[in-house]
C-alpha cells in the first residue's frame, strides 16, 4: 500500500518537474512546480516528517506558489515578451547526458547503505511539532536566530528594491 | 520500493531535472522555478536521511533551506519586476549590462 502511495507521488513529482522543464509557458511551468511541490509534501508525509509536511505546503504550495502566480499576472506577460528559445531541446539533452554520471555516483553510494526500518513511525513524537520545536530552540537556536535576521534583510531588501520608482516633479519629493 | 533507494533516487531526479533546467532555459521566471525545484530535491534528500538516521536534525536543515528559498522568493521576484519593467523581456541573453563589449 505504501509502495503504491510513494510510486504515485514520486511519479506525479518528477511529471511536474518534467513540465516545467519543458513547457514554454510561464504559468504552465509554474502549475507544474505546484504539482511537484505539492508531491514531495506527500513524500515528506511518507517519512514521517509531519511538521514538514505542513510547512511545505503552507510556505511553498501556500506562499511561494501565490506569489509566483500573483507576479506572472501582474507583468501581464504576453506571448512576444517570451524568449525565443530554438536550441532548448539540443540543451535539455546535453544536461540529461552531464547529470546522468553525478546520479548513478550518487545512487551507488546510497545503494551500498545499509537496509534500515522506513516505515512510517511516531516514535518519542518523531517529526512532530513537539519534538522538532524542542530540537530547534535548544540545539539550533543561534542557526534559527541567524535565519530570522536574514529573513528580515530579504524583506527590507524586497521592498526598497520594489519601491523604487520615478519621482513625479513638484509632488511626492520627500 | 518506498526505501532509502527509492526516496534518494527520486531527490537526485529532482535535484537534476532543476539543475538542467537553470542551465537550459532562457526565461528567467523558468530559471527561478528551476532553483526552487532544486531546493525541493535537497529538502527530500535531507528528510530522506533524517527518517534513515531517525534524527531529526535532517528535518531542521531542511525548514532552514526552506526559509532561505522564502526569502530567495522575495528578493528575486522583486528583482524580476525591475528588470522586466526596464527591459520589457524575460529573457536572458537581454542582461547583459555587466558583460564585456566585445569589439
């Protein structure tokens, strides 16, 4: 039963990869990345990660993916404002054939790992909101406090950088 | 199937197919999606290895990859804006205020 759980979900996350990899539209690529997002949230379900599960699908299907959405409508973008790109498929092949020797190294060194329980677990509150709030205000609190600074920079940054526009003459000159 | 295989395989394809995308794409919003897919790959990755170890730090780095990919979301989004509304394209190869004249 979980096989067949993670076989859907592992196949519906690398179909909405491959979409958006290949899909000239922007927003079509963006639906894509949702399905896949939205697919690994399930996977981390599979792990037992339940508190993960819940972030991902707040803060990536949730916030990221609106936002992602909300600018593609607001640039208004129209089919000539998009690259031509006549040389995609030439280069999506080439990086099939460069990425192919990093995953089987990659496979080869998971594969020889020794076999261990995968099984979905709540062991000592494992993945819960309990057990993951004590790890990360005792054991990785300054990491954490680091994290809520750069997140405040990235919004400050965000803003003076969207804010800037032309000054009208006479008004607005403060 | 649903064993550490199987979950590492699927990361790594992820991890790949944004990787290819960033390289081979020329619309910048498909190049940021690409990155975040990347990112997406690494969080099972972490995860991954978190339920293997049965530790949970995996777990905290992967909610720290995700707050860095927030803020990365906000930054690059606005950055998009500026230079769509100053170049009228998504594409690329548009800019290039930073590369050498080539005589």
């Amino acid at each position: 039963m979980i096989d067949v759980v993670f076989l859907a979900l592992s196949f519906f996350a690398i179909a909405g990869g491959v979409t958006m990899l290949l899909h000239k539209d922007p927003i079509y690529c963006a639906l894509g990345l949702l399905i896949s997002v939205l697919s690994v949230a399930g996977l981390f379900a599979l792990l037992s990660a339940t508190f993960m599960f819940m972030v991902q699908i707040i803060v990536y299907a949730g916030a990221i993916m609106t936002i992602i959405l909300f600018i593609l409508m607001f640039l208004n973008i129209r089919a000539e404002d998009l690259p031509k790109e006549p040389r995609k498929n030439i280069l999506v092949t080439l990086g099939v054939i460069f990425m192919i020797p990093v995953n089987l190294l990659i496979m080869e060194g998971v594969t020889r790992l020794p076999d261990a329980d995968m099984s979905i677990t709540n062991k000592d509150g494992f993945g819960g909101i309990h057990a993951l709030g004590m790890k990360l205000y005792q054991e990785w609190l300054l990491p954490f406090e680091l994290i809520s600074i750069l997140l405040l920079v990235a919004l400050v940054g965000a803003v003076v950088l969207a804010k800037r526009r032309e000054k009208k003459k006479g008004i607005n000159n403060v | 199937m649903s064993s550490l295989t199987g979950y590492a395989a699927v990361s790594m394809i992820l991890f790949s197919l944004g990787a290819i995308g960033v390289v081979s794409r020329r619309n910048i919003f498909v190049i940021y999606m690409s990155i975040e897919l990347m990112l997406n790959g690494i969080n099972l990755f972490l995860v991954t290895f978190a339920r293997y170890h049965f530790n949970m730090d995996g777990q905290i780095m992967s909610i720290m990859v995700i707050a860095i990919a927030a803020a990365e979301a906000a930054i690059f989004l606005s950055v998009i804006i500026l230079l769509f509304k100053t170049k009228k394209s998504l594409d690329t190869n548009m800019f290039t205020q930073l590369k050498e004249e080539v005589k």
